[in-house]
C-alpha cells in the first residue's frame, strides 16, 4: 500500500509515483509553503475528535492491545505542539532575526526520509508530524508489522487538512527492497532512522553525499536503586516493567542494585518477585502469560547452554521473572517481564555504564532523598540524558528531549541573509 496525493494507493502504483516524485517534490518546495499553525490546528481537531470517540472503531482495530487512549491524546493536544515548538524552536521561529550584518531565517531542511520503528504505536506518525511542523516535505517508509494504523492516520489527518497532502508520502515496502529505498533517500536532504544497529548501518549505506543522517537508535533502559524502596516505589516499577513489556528504547531492561554482597541481590528478587508477578496479573492480556514464562525460561537454557551462567539465579514468578546475574553490564533482557538483576555499587557505575556509551538514554532512579542528586549528578556524568522516577520511565511530556536533543533543531536550518 502507499499513501500519496492525500489517498491511499494500491502497491501498483509505485512505479508511477516514483517516476514522476522529484518532479512533485521540487513543485512543492517552489510554490508551496506550510506553517506550523496550519499542522497544529489539523492535529488538535483530530485529537478533539479522538477524543470524543468518533474514531473508537479504528482505535480497536489498529491499536496492540493494552495501549491507552490517554497516552496519546497528549500528543494531538495545542498545548503540548505549542510548547513543543516554542522549547525546540523558540518564540516565533520562522520570522527572520535582524542580525549586524545579516538577518537570519529558520528554513526547513528540505526533504526527510522517515525509516520507522514499530515498537511504539504511532511512532511513524509523529515522526511525520515533527516533519511538518518544521516545514519539510516527508517520505514515510514503514515498519514491519505497521498493519495500517499509519496509513489510516496520515489519511485521517491530510483529510482534516488537505494542504497538508503534498508534504506527506507513506511507503509499505520490505526494507530489503534496497532500489525502491534507495531512489527515495536520493531525493532527500535528511534521512531519520529509527531502530537497531544493524538497520541504522544499512540506511548509512543508502544515504548520498551530502544527505544529513538523523539517527534515533536503539537505546537500553534501566533502573538505579539505592537504599530501601518504598512498597508505592516497587508497584509503580512493576507496572512500567509489565504495561511497557520492555519493548521501549525507555523500558527498564536491567535493575542496579547499589550493593556488593550477592546476598543482598537475592533478598531483593525475593521482595520484587510477588509485586512483579501482582501486576503481570493485573495488567497483562491471559495470553501472554505463558509466553512471558517461556522466554525468562529460555533465556537462562540458552546461556547453561552457552556456559555463560556461571551463578545466575532464576526467580521464576507466574508470567514473569527476574535473572540475577553476577556481571555489572548494562543489557537487552529477555523482556516480556523478564527482569535482569544486577550488583553495581556507586563507585563502579560511570565505567560500567561508559561501556554501553552509545546505547544510554532512560535511567528510573530510586533513592533516598538524601542521596537523589549526587546519584542524578553522577548518571548525567555517565551519559544519560533523561532520568526519571521509578515507574515513569516511558512517559511522554512537553518539551521533553529526545535522546538529548531536540528533533525539530535537527530538522530545520539556519540561512543568513546579508543586508
């Protein structure tokens, strides 16, 4: 499926579009100019829309089970797109700054490639939307598994405001249809990439000279816990851990444990292990259940296996579990409430975190008052760039950075013009 022109075309139509794209693409840049007002205004009546159940139908359809319809509201609110562009842009971006010699201009970069990740419902659409609030013209090629949520809403959204249309195209393609990608990134002036490392390294393949390269990779999140939680403090860890089942750049992969005796890891599991598995109950779909079971089961064969376990304990709980393993290293755990135990006592946190320096971005931090900004000093120093408290990880709120940077920053230009 592709979406073009503001309509949903069949796969047949590729050749066509691809044909006559740069054509449409350089048309739009000459004669056409898209303000941030008339993208906001289109998305906050949708999300009004939204909100007043209009599209329930859809949402049961499209959405994964367990997403919450008030995680996303937020994102199709004025307020929040607002503040969004005012933090990343400042007051009034796009009127020309007088300068001593030259008045500046805020420019669109020109032509974005969105290469999307599917672990997060929506994501390839925001990713758009943060295309059209700085202007440019945006190719979308979707993940895996997108199921039309995507496509549905780029239509939705170019129906609520048709001049929008020309800004927006939507490729359903396999990302080993190389060509097809490749004639795409040749039109850009910025390829975005979300995903693994591997996906990251073949989209740096397809992107030409002089092509800017966006990239919002994988990251690992984890949890810092110090002294002793709260009963309210492990709960709301729990949730995040089963709502999110680990499938977010944000998600708590590994719990730290500011300790050095093995035994104190062990207590620990045994206290955690009946509120994880409370929660698994309460909030996770009768179906996955097992399957959660079988992964943390899994993991712990295939590193027997390997001969990697060495001391590893498994506290297997109903639909979910925590691995306490002896190594201090930050890691992808099994997920799907598969939780990694590890010691790492403050002294040893910066080098053990500095090994997985391009990875780093959510730490949840539980501790004492006392102690919250020399551990928050710390975390910063050792590359983190958004630390939260213990059960609020994955969420969303505006202004908020992405990766330690804002997006719309990375997706404009600044051109001096002489006087």
């Amino acid at each position: 499926m592709i979406f073009a022109h503001g309509q949903l075309l069949p796969d047949s139509a590729l050749p066509g579009l691809l044909a006559g794209l740069e054509g449409e693409i350089n048309e739009t840049r000459a004669t056409r100019t898209l303000a941030p007002e008339t993208v906001i205004a289109a998305l906050d009546t949708l999300g009004r829309r939204l909100a007043g159940g209009e599209f329930d139908d859809l949402l049961k359809q499209y959405l994964p089970a367990g997403t919450r319809l008030a995680d996303l509201l937020p994102l199709l609110s004025r307020e929040t797109l607002e503040e969004k562009l005012r933090t990343e842009l400042g007051e009034a971006p796009f009127t020309p700054r007088p300068m001593a010699r030259t008045t500046a201009r805020l420019a669109p970069l020109g032509t974005l490639l969105h290469v999307a990740a599917g672990n997060m419902p929506g994501l390839p659409v925001y990713s758009v939307v943060e295309g059209l609030l700085t202007g440019n013209v945006n190719l979308l090629k979707l993940p895996r598994g997108d199921k039309g949520l995507s496509m549905t809403a780029l239509k939705l959204l170019t129906d609520q405001a048709p001049e929008l249309a020309p800004f927006v195209y939507a490729f359903d393609l396999p990302s080993s249809d190389r060509e097809t990608l490749s004639r795409l990134a040749a039109l850009c002036d910025g390829i975005i990439t979300w995903g693994s490392e591997g996906a990251v390294t073949g989209i740096r393949a397809l992107a030409p000279a002089g092509c800017k390269l966006i990239e919002w990779g994988h990251r690992l999140g984890f949890v810092y816990l110090s002294g002793r939680p709260t009963q309210e403090e492990l709960t709301a860890l729990a949730q995040h851990i089963i709502t999110t089942s680990q499938r977010l750049c944000s998600s708590c992969q590994t719990i730290f444990l500011n300790e050095e005796n093995w035994g104190a890891g062990g207590d620990f599991c045994r206290v955690f292990l009946p509120i994880l598995e409370a929660q698994a109950a309460q909030n996770r779909p009768k179906w996955g259940g097992a399957q959660a079971s079988l992964s943390g089961y899994t993991a712990l064969l295939e590193r027997i296996l390997d001969k990697k376990a060495g001391n590893e304990r498994l506290f297997a709980g109903r639909g979910c579990a925590l691995i306490l393993r002896p190594d201090r290293e930050l890691e992808l755990s099994p997920m799907e409430g598969n939780v990694l135990v590890k010691l790492l006592p403050k002294k040893e946190l910066l080098p053990a975190l500095r090994r997985q320096k391009g990875r780093l971005q959510t730490a949840g931090l539980i501790c004492p008052d006392g102690e919250r900004e020399e551990l928050t000093d710390l975390l910063i120093r050792a590359g983190l760039t958004r630390i939260t408290g213990a059960g609020s990880l994955s969420d969303t709120f505006p202004g908020e950075g992405h990766d330690g940077e804002y997006p719309l920053r990375r997706y404009t230009r600044i051109v001096d013009v002489e006087q």
